[in-house]
C-alpha cells in the first residue's frame, strides 16, 4: 500500500546544486550564504534583521536571551504547544507559566490569560510579581499554531497595559499575518522554523527576525560562542588571530550548506504557500456538511492562514479522556487504510517533566487538554492530488463513524 505522508518537502535539482556549489567553493560553515538567506527572509516578511541558527528552539533561547529573561521571572506560554516553546524559556532560567487556549484558534486565550495576570500577581513598583513565587512577570510567548497567528492586537493591548515583553514563537507560521502585517511585524521579535515539516526547509534551521538592531547584535553574538566577529570576517582580515568574545554564548550557527538549500527553497516560498491555503480550501470542501464531529480550522477574517498544518478537531461528546482514546483508535484506523495523520501537538502541561516540576494536572488546563486529546492534522504538502485529499477525506469520516 502507498501510504499518504503527512508531508513531503517540496524539493528539486535546484536545492541538490545549490549544495553542491558551496561544497566546490570550500567554505562550508555560516558565511556569505548564510547572510544572503538572512537578508532574503527578513525582506520576504517585512523585517529589518533576521540572524539563522541551527533552529527555531535555538531562535527562541537566544531571542529570549538576548531581550533580557532570565531567572526570577515568570513567562506566560500557551499549553497546547510543541514543547521547545516551554523548553526555551527553562534554558533561559525562566519559568513557563501555562496558560489556556481557544479552542477555535488553537492559540493562547488572551482573556484567559489577562484573568489569570489578574489573580495571580499584584503591582510592586513597576513590576507585576507573583503572589504566590515572588517571581516578577516578564512577558509572554504567543504561539501562531498550525500557521495561523494569534490574535496579536490583543495581545499587544495586554502586554502594553502591564508592561511587558512579548517574543512570538512563529515555528509554523513564515508567510502568515494579519491584514498587511506579516509576523515579526508586531513590534516584536519573531522566530521561525525550517523543519522538514514547515513550508520551506533547511534540513534543521529556524531565524530570529527582528526589527530592533540591539536585540539583533545579541543575537548574533550569542549565537557564535559570544564573538564580536562572524568567523567569515574573521578570516578575511588577519585571520590568524581569534576575536575577542564579549559574552558567554553558544554555537547555535547555520552552515551554508543549509542557507544554501534554504535560499533556493525562500524562491518556492509564495508558490508554497498558495498551494498549501488552495489544500486548505479542497479540504474544507471535502468536509463542509459531512459530519458533526470533524471541526475543519477556524479563519479568523482578515488573516492569512500559512497552514503549516491542517488540523481537525474531532468534537466526541465522551470526557476528554475516552475522547481521546476514540481519537487514537481513528488515527490508527487511518494508518491501516494508508493515510498519515498526527496528534495536532500535545499540551505541556499533561507532559511529565512540566507535571513533576511543576506540579501541573491534566485539568487544570480544560481546552489545552481537550486540544491535546481530541486534534488530528491531516496530510498536507505541495504535490498532494485532489484524488488523494478525497481518499482522506473518505477514510477520516469512516474512521469516525466506526
């Protein structure tokens, strides 16, 4: 049987001699390649500076880094997310304090949210601090889930009511926005992923994009063992010599291998993502009238869905948990008869690690776990055929009616 993948990158002869160009020219590691993908990136979204790493869980500790958190501070992330977000900010010394979602949008519930901030911190100076950790509250971590932003004028209304920082975690969502603006351009800084399963792909890779040129030389800084000097420029002029490094850093860079594959991918980018909005569009015709309990994605007007994924949410009427275990049985049904699916992704607070830490409860998070237990995301990728769509769409309403 020839399984439909969840994702195939969409790749060609194009990527394959791009590569092969930087492994005639002898420099391999981050370089000018690097550069012109940064620069390419950064103007595609509006932005006046994008630095590559190694990936967007990379992108986001050296943004979160490089704005300044850090121990004694709170940060407030979504739950029903892939689990670098959270992960990122524990490197940092922060910690993640896990906030609900919309079921809808699958994005963090700014309602919920700014309810939560009421309750649970209270004016000391000019900082909010945690009544119950004495923790000062830093900011917040919005994700744009699946490739659909989340309501950024909202959440910029809160985060500029209390004052705080706001770093968008942009993993899935390079071409997404709402109305003209492009994320990233929201007044903060943005990270982005090129996984395989994104809509362009460096193998591994993510980007910081930034328009604030202090943010942007941290970045570049902490991404290179702390240097002063990219190791390209170092090598141009008295190379024989090693830079000074100003801060204690890492070696998050990209090589230009990757760029290289990233620059040829950048010029599918608009193609992609038109292709993957027009499955997006085939699906919801597929599935509009079929059934009560497949919930298609929910388009807020005015925003441009990069549909990373194509995620359902499956509406069982049993609690969370038998819901869930119906939703495992539909998946792997689907699996028999030859179609890819995923869990959408998983809420961090049901994950051990934040449980054990923290002390979080599958319930404390009703919609994140209900997200959790109940999303199924569907096969999505340029050369998919409308033949195929129809198979999925067959089997998935099957698997539900069994």
């Amino acid at each position: 049987m020839n399984k439909i993948p969840i994702t195939r990158p969409y790749t060609g002869k194009e990527e394959a001699e791009a590569v092969s160009s930087v492994l005639s020219g002898g420099w391999l590691v981050q370089g000018r390649r690097v550069r012109e993908f940064e620069c390419g990136i950064a103007e595609h979204e509006g932005v006046k500076y994008g630095c590559a790493v190694t990936s967007c869980t990379a992108a986001l500790q050296l943004a979160m880094l490089a704005e300044g958190m850090g121990e004694g501070m709170d940060v407030l992330v979504p739950s029903f997310t892939f689990v670098a977000t959270a992960n990122a900010v524990v490197a940092t010394g922060a910690t993640p304090v896990l906030m609900d979602v919309d079921e809808r949008t699958f994005n963090i519930d700014v309602d919920y949210t700014e309810k939560y901030i009421r309750e649970n911190y209270e004016q000391k100076g000019s900082e909010l601090v945690g009544r119950g950790s004495g923790n000062r509250l830093w900011g917040i971590v919005p994700v744009h889930q699946f490739g659909l932003c989340a309501d950024m004028p909202a959440i910029n209304r809160l985060a500029q009511s209390y004052g705080l920082r706001v770093i968008e975690d942009a993993a899935c969502a390079l071409g997404a926005g709402i109305g003209n603006t492009s994320i990233g351009g929201f007044g903060h800084t943005a990270c982005v992923s090129f996984h395989p399963r994104k809509s362009i792909t460096t193998g591994e890779g993510g980007m910081i994009l930034t328009n604030d040129r202090e943010v942007y030389q941290r970045a570049l800084e902490l991404r290179n063992h702390g240097s002063a000097v990219a190791s390209d420029e170092r090598h141009s002029n008295r190379g024989y010599l090693l830079p000074e490094f100003v801060r204690a850093g890492y070696n998050f860079r990209m090589t230009d291998l990757q760029a290289a594959i990233g620059w040829e991918q950048l010029k599918k980018l608009d193609f992609i993502l038109r292709r993957r909005r027009e499955i997006a569009e085939y699906y919801d015709r597929l599935f509009e009238g079929k059934s009560k309990v497949i919930r298609t994605p929910y388009v807020p007007g005015g925003y441009g869905h990069a549909f990373q994924s194509y995620v359902c949410f499956l509406d069982f009427k049993e609690d969370t948990a038998a819901g869930g275990r119906r939703r495992n049985a539909v998946m792997e049904r689907l699996d028999g008869a030859g179609v890819a699916t995923r869990q959408g992704t998983h809420a961090v607070h049901k994950l051990d690690y934040y449980q054990k830490r923290f002390g979080y409860r599958n319930e404390d998070l009703p919609s994140a776990d209900r997200c959790d237990s109940l999303t199924v995301s569907l096969p999505v990728f340029v050369e998919i055929t409308k033949a195929e769509q129809e198979k999925v769409r067959d089997e998935l309403l099957k698997a539900v009616e069994g």
